[in-house]
C-alpha cells in the first residue's frame, strides 16, 4: 500500500477532513486527498461509498460541513461552480446535464460565464473536439445524438474552460471500447500538458491502464492509497468491498433451440424518427426461454431505437413484428406488453427509467402499478402505500441499495444506487422477458456481479433475456450468443463458444455477417 504523499508545491489540490452529512449519514468523513500537478488520480470505492459527494464538494455544488480544501497551497472556499471554473476546476458529470432541444454549441455556451457569440463556440467547439480526437458536429440537436456522443459534448464543453483540474465521474460507462481508447488518449495528452485529473471509474482495468494513483473510499472514508498499476483488478475490487468480489457463474444452457421463443422480432422495420435517427432494417431474432442474448455495436447503430421498437415506446404498424409469449405485441403500449409479461430497463436511468423527482416507492408504483394492480390498488384505485413500500424495501435489500433516507427522491440516489434500484425493481417481477440496455452502466464491480449473475438465474429459470451493452466483457461473460447492430441491422446471433472479439470487431466494424462464421441458424 502506498501512501498519500505530503503536502508540497507539486499538489494542485489537497483536501484536509473534508466531511459532509446528511442527515445521521455522514456521505464523507474526514477525507484527507492529495492531487499532484500532471497526475492522472483514481478515485475507487463502491456505489455510496461517498465519491460523488466529495467531488460536488469539489465542484462547488455541495458545501463541506468540515475540513478545508488547499488549491495551489492556499485555502479556498468553493460555494457554488462558477468559483470552482474561476479557479481551474472543470467537472464532467456522470448524469449528463443537456437540453435535448438544443444544438450541442447551444449546451455548450449555455455553461460559458462571458457572452461569445454561438458562432464563434461553434467553430472553438469543433477545432478542440477533433485536436482531442473526439469528434463533435457542434449543430447536431442534442435530442437525436447517442449517449456516447453526448459524452463528447459534456467533455468539450468542460475543456473549453481550460481547466487545470478536470473531474471526470464514469466517463467510459457509456462509450466503446473504441471511444474508451479515444478518450484515454485524449487524457493521456492533457495529462503531458500538466492538466490533473480527477478519475472516478468502476472499471478497473481501465484505472490500472491510465492511473498514476488511486484512493480508495469505502462508508465514507479513506481506507486505501495505492499505485493501480501495482495491483490486480480483484485486489482493487477487495479494497473497495472489504471483501473477495464472487466470481459470474454461467451454467450452460439447456439446449435452447428445443425452447419456446417467448420474444420473436420479425422483420421489424423502422424509418428514422428525425434526420439524425438510424432507421432499423428487416431485424429478425428470436430469444428463447432459459438463455441470454447479447446485442452488442458501437454507439448510435440503431440499439436505441431497437430497444425502443421492443418495448413499446414507438409501436410499430405490424402487430406481429414483435412478439411476446406467442401474441401480437407490435402495436401494444409498453404497459399492454408489460402485462404479457415482459420487463424493461432502458439504458437512460434518470428521467427514463425513473422521474427523478419522484421517491423509490412512488417509482415501483409508477411502473408496476398495472402489473401489480391488485397488491398495489385497493377499492377504486386507492394507492395502497405499506404494499409498494414493502415492495420498495424488498428491492432496496436484495440489490444493497444505498441511500441516505427512507424513501429518497430517484435523483438523489448516485447513478449506481439508483441503476441497482431500477433493475431490481423488474428483476423482482420474476418476469418471461426481460429486456436491458446497458445493464451495468456505472456500477461498482460487487454490483454489476450481482446483476450480471441475477440476470443469468432468471434465465435459467425460464424467461427470455434480451442484452444490449456496450460493454464487451460483459456480453462475454453472461450470454448465450452475441448478435452485433451495425447501421440499423442485427447480424444472426453467435453461439457464444464460436464467438471471438475479432468477429464480433469485425462485425462492429461493418463487415458483412456472411463473411463472419458462425451456426447459429437464422431466426
């Protein structure tokens, strides 16, 4: 274990017992942290360990009951983001803060503290963002862009402020690996040019890759300072947890081709809903009870729009393009599909999978209150509060659900707790289908094994489990095949002992599915 380093000229920021409580939680207690000029520092620990609330501490956007924080050696007091920009701190936050409405430069000058003119943030926006290798068409509406090219807007727009310390809270959670490789190159350079940088990932190969240092948090407090590129993934894990973090176990599936297909696609098309949308393309795919399949492609070929045809978002003209359970669903509401039996959890979690003003039971209500009609509604639909409460808290206990009140709001959950909540939340259904899109974005790696491994029981059980993720490692330890979404089509699944990562780069990469072997018969 290595130790912080004292306080010296060569420390951007140092945080002396720096505390925040809310409430009888005390989210950070007496955080001592150095960062050094030019240095690239992890902060690990699992989802509530009090990461994001330091770092708001360190943006200006909560303010320290306790301790001090030293930028440059001097003390400082940073009560709101404008402070934290004058000084030289810039901030990427994990939930994206944008106006789907607007232009990506639109969201960018919206953040600026002078009034340059659009065109001008335009033009500075697009230069920077290809110097970087982050390619951004600062006119696109944000509205019509993937979340991965989102995240490009988000880190623009904080380095178009020149900081000299940039927070960046799961910056790989949504991109590629392509885009990750992208971005640590970007860091790479910033970090030759004497930029700091504050890391927080779950991801924690990526952390020994680029990290020169790491602190590790864990209820609140500082338990660990190391060198990442000294240890092991599942050394890192053990200093977040306290514990071994339990290995994925994925029996094998039970001859699958002689199972009922609870979820059929069939030739689903879909013209683009805007100039910017992929239009879906003749999909066909069938998924069949007891196994997973993984959809796997790089950022804004069509996953979204899929999942959105699946669930019922967008209803589809040919009620027999989507099947669930053997009825017609391709017309039905995402209610009416719900009702077959079917679960989803889309991969935007706040103000999608959850309102975000909205309490933990008040959420489980507004999703399963017509599955769930006769233990949630009583006589002319009076709300029966102790019966989702007791349901809120099962979900809350089986998937450790941290929070700092009873029932919090959805939004005041950080992004783990509240991905945890919303996937247990359908898990708990016990549903035939489930459909999931990026299923472990920002979670803790204890976490993310819990979900991946309840997912591979609830297929085992008998549902259909449908995977969308970006995430390429997990689709390799969870599913049964991979099918990879390139420009708006859906190749035929890969058994998953045939699969390798170069046919499923290859395939990714656009190449023709004929030319990529597998035997894996067409849907």
């Amino acid at each position: 274990m290595a130790t912080p380093p004292e306080t010296s000229d060569a420390n951007l920021l140092e945080v002396r017992g720096l505390t925040k409580i809310f409430g009888t939680l005390k989210a950070c207690d007496h955080i001592d942290l150095t960062i050094g000029k030019g240095e690239i520092h992890a902060l690990l620990g699992e989802n509530g360990a009090g990461k994001s609330t330091l770092v708001k501490m360190l943006f200006g956007t909560l303010e320290p009951n306790a301790g001090e924080i030293l930028w440059n050696g001097q003390p400082v007091r940073i009560s709101n983001p404008h402070i934290a920009r004058k000084l030289g701190i810039g901030m990427v936050f994990q939930h994206f803060s944008l106006f789907d409405a607007l232009s990506a430069a639109e969201n960018i000058a919206l953040s600026l503290d002078d009034k340059t003119p659009i065109s001008t943030i335009a033009a500075k926006a697009k230069a920077l963002s290809y110097s970087y290798g982050l390619p951004l068409d600062p006119h696109s509406l944000v509205g019509d862009l993937s979340v991965g090219e989102r995240q490009r807007i988000e880190i623009i727009r904080c380095l178009l402020q020149a900081p000299e310390l940039i927070i960046l809270d799961e910056p790989t959670a949504v991109l590629t690996p392509q885009e990750a490789d992208k971005l640590f190159e970007t860091l790479e350079r910033l970090r030759a040019e004497g930029k700091s940088i504050l890391y927080i990932s779950h991801r924690l190969e990526e952390v020994k890759r680029i990290c020169d240092r790491a602190t590790v948090l864990r209820h609140g407090k500082v338990v660990d300072h190391c060198d990442p590129r000294q240890e092991t993934a599942a050394s890192l894990a053990r200093m977040m947890v306290g514990s071994e973090v339990q290995a994925v176990v994925r029996p094998p599936v039970e001859d699958a081709n002689n199972q009922a297909a609870l979820l059929e696609v069939r030739k689903l098309s879909r013209a683009p809903a805007t100039p910017f949308s992929i239009p879906l393309r003749d999909i066909s795919l069938d998924v069949r009870a007891g196994e997973i399949i993984g959809i796997a492609g790089v950022a804004g070929n069509g996953q979204g729009e899929f999942f959105e045809a699946v669930s019922g978002e967008v209803q589809q003209a040919d009620a027999g393009s989507v099947r669930i359970r053997g009825k017609d669903a391709g017309r039905l509401s995402i209610t009416g599909r719900r009702l077959l039996g079917a679960a989803f959890v889309p991969e935007e979690r706040l103000g999608h999978g959850a309102a975000p003003r909205m309490t933990l039971s008040e959420n489980m209500l507004l999703s399963r209150h017509a599955t769930d009609r006769k233990a949630f509604l009583g006589v002319a639909g009076v709300v029966r509060k102790h019966a989702i409460s007791t349901a809120s808290q099962r979900v809350i206990e089986e998937m450790d659900v941290r929070k700092s009140a009873p029932d919090p709001e959805a939004a005041s959950l950080s992004g783990g707790n509240l991905q945890k909540f919303i996937v247990g939340r359908e898990l708990d259904r016990r549903p035939a289908v489930m459909v999931i899109n990026q299923p472990t974005w920002g979670v803790d790696a204890g976490a993310a094994a819990h979900i991946r491994q309840a997912l591979i029981e609830l297929a085992r059980s008998g549902s259909a489990v449908l995977v969308i993720s970006q995430d390429l490692d997990e689709l390799f330890e969870i599913s049964d095949a991979i099918a990879v979404m390139h420009n708006g089509m859906l190749s035929r699944p890969i058994p998953i002992a045939e699969a390798t990562l170069e046919k499923i780069g290859l395939l990714m990469g656009g190449a023709e599915p004929g030319h990529v072997e597998h035997s894996r018969e067409p849907a």
